[in-house]
C-alpha cells in the first residue's frame, strides 16, 4: 500500500493542464515550430505518464475481488461521462444500423479524450493477468508498444500506398489503444511500483536519465517535424523511456501540502470537463490560439472545482 505522495497529485494537473492546451492548439498563431514542439511534443508525455500512475497505484490490486471493484468503478465513472458528452456525440449518430454500429465503435474506443477510461480497465485486465510472470509482462508490453510505434509511423508517413489495406493506420485508434499504448505504460508503471525504483535510484542518477532522455524525445520530436510526418503524433518511441524516468522524477521531489488529494480531484476535473471549456470559447479562438488555451485551462479549473464539491457528495464522477 502506497503513502499519498502530494508531488504526483500536482504532477497530475501539470499533465491536466498539457492536455488542455494540446487540445486548444497552443501558440499555433505565434510559430508552428513551437507548436509542434508543445502540442506535438511536450504535451504528448501527458497521456502515458496518467497511464505510468494509475499501473503505479495498481499493485495494491491483488486479487479478482479487487480487480472487479477497480473495473465496476471505472466503467461507472466512464458511462456517467459518456453520459455528460451526449450532447457531443449523439447527434452525429444515424438511426440506422450504421448508426448503432457507429454507437458500439464509440462505446468501445470511448469519445474523444474518455478514451482513456476504457483503454485503462483494458490495460489493468492485462495487467492483472501478468501479475505473477513481470517477465513475460514487460517482454509484452516492450512488444506490443513497438508494435503500436510501427503503425503509427508507417501511417503518419504514409509508407504503404493508399490503395492498400492498410492505408489509414493513421487513425487514432489502430495504435492508441489500450492493448499498444496503454498497456505498456501502465506495466511500466506497475513494475516501478514492483520493484521500488524511486527508493533504489539515486536522484543524482535520476536527473541524468532524465536529462539524457529528454534530449533523445525532442531530437524525435525535431525529425518529426522535419521530416514527411502528417497528422498527430501519439505514439514516439522514447516515450517509453522519458515517461518513466519523468515519473521516478516526481515521485523523489518533496512537497509537503495537506491538500494533495484535493489537487488530485482537481486535475481530474480539468482532464474530464476539459472540451466543454474549449467549446465554450471555441468560437473565439480563431488566431488567438494560444490566449484561448489560457482561458480554456482557467475556465476547466473553475468547473473543476463545482465538480469535485458534487463529487463530494456523489463520489462517482471523478
């Protein structure tokens, strides 16, 4: 059983906080290099390092009861959202049979950035299933994150022709899933739990590893701009070693608050209530893109804090 440690609690709104600025397009009307360098880059650490936490909290999962209960509240929280997002998504549903296929497709790779939730309940189920064998289960994760690395290469950069059958592994879902992005990130995130990295390392070898690991993400991030990627980029290769790294990081950096599970529902709400704030100013934005991401984080901060005082009292939305 892990201790809170206040300092992932803020790690997880400066996380909030890069989705909400990727999502909003930032300093795309100042320079398209820098752009590219947050929204294509920075920000991206966003969404594995959540996965690196939430397989670090997992180890306390050690049985099926347990698994069962971590899943039910999950999938509980991911409906109830679904829910709040109907507005979103329903009206581009046909009532056809195209339309209730369309509906299963998005009840199963989840709307927009919830995702997340369906892809986390698949990933700790494998992670689950890997309890007993941590060689195995990094041997798959290492296997199936390279995988998801391929496709989304290969698509980005269109090295197949169109007229293959593989001409859209550019879409989202074929490498950002649960099974070749969240999976690996959530092992990871187990294993640092397994085996007690953040009390082994020493932080003089940290910042290194660190600095080192950075240096290898952005000069992928700087080919990727420079070279013939089209489209959004989730799945970088030294991801896989930033994020970790990033996340021993936090967990070594003291800060002593008492107010660090208040911050953690915090973050949560600006993650989840995040696009009704972009909505909220889209029609704004245009040109001042960057202003506008500014807005759009204040403005989920305050719905966040009307969100944590319900979940207060209903305990299911966050």
């Amino acid at each position: 059983m892990h201790h809170r440690n206040t300092s992932l609690d803020f790690l997880k709104l400066i996380l909030s906080a890069f989705v909400v600025a990727l999502h909003a397009d930032f300093l795309i009307d100042y320079s398209p290099i820098l752009n590219h360098f947050t929204v294509q880059g920075l920000f991206r650490v966003a969404v594995p390092t959540f996965f690196i936490i939430s397989g670090y909290h997992f180890i306390n999962v050690t049985n099926i009861d347990q698994l069962y209960i971590w899943c039910k509240r999950i999938f509980l929280l991911y409906i109830i959202w679904l829910l709040i997002y109907a507005p979103f998504w329903f009206s581009t549903i046909s009532h056809d049979f195209n339309g209730l296929k369309r509906m299963f497709f998005l009840f199963i790779t989840g709307y927009h950035h919830l995702w997340y939730l369906p892809a986390m309940i698949g990933s700790g189920c494998l992670a689950f299933y890997f309890r007993g064998n941590v060689f195995l289960g990094s041997l798959a994760s290492a296997i199936l994150f390279i995988v998801g690395v391929v496709i989304q290469y290969v698509g980005n950069y269109k090295l197949v022709l169109s007229h293959s059958i593989f001409f859209d592994l550019d879409v989202n879902f074929l490498h950002r899933n649960f099974a070749l992005f969240g999976f690996p990130f959530f092992y990871f995130g187990y294993l640092i739990s397994y085996y007690g990295i953040p009390f082994r390392l020493k932080k003089s070898t940290v910042y290194l590893l660190l600095c080192l690991a950075l240096t290898a993400y952005f000069f992928e991030v700087f080919i990727n701009y420079f070279g013939a990627s089209v489209g959004g980029f989730d799945n970088y290769l030294m991801l896989f070693f930033l994020c970790p790294i990033l996340f021993v990081f936090f967990c070594q950096v003291e800060i002593n608050v008492g107010f660090g599970k208040a911050v953690s529902l915090l973050a949560a709400g600006v993650y989840f209530v995040h696009p009704y704030a972009i909505w909220f100013f889209g029609k704004i934005a245009e040109g001042r893109e960057t202003v506008f991401s500014i807005y759009a984080f204040v403005f989920s901060m305050f719905l966040s804090i009307f969100i944590v005082k319900i979940n207060n009292k209903v305990r299911c939305i966050l």
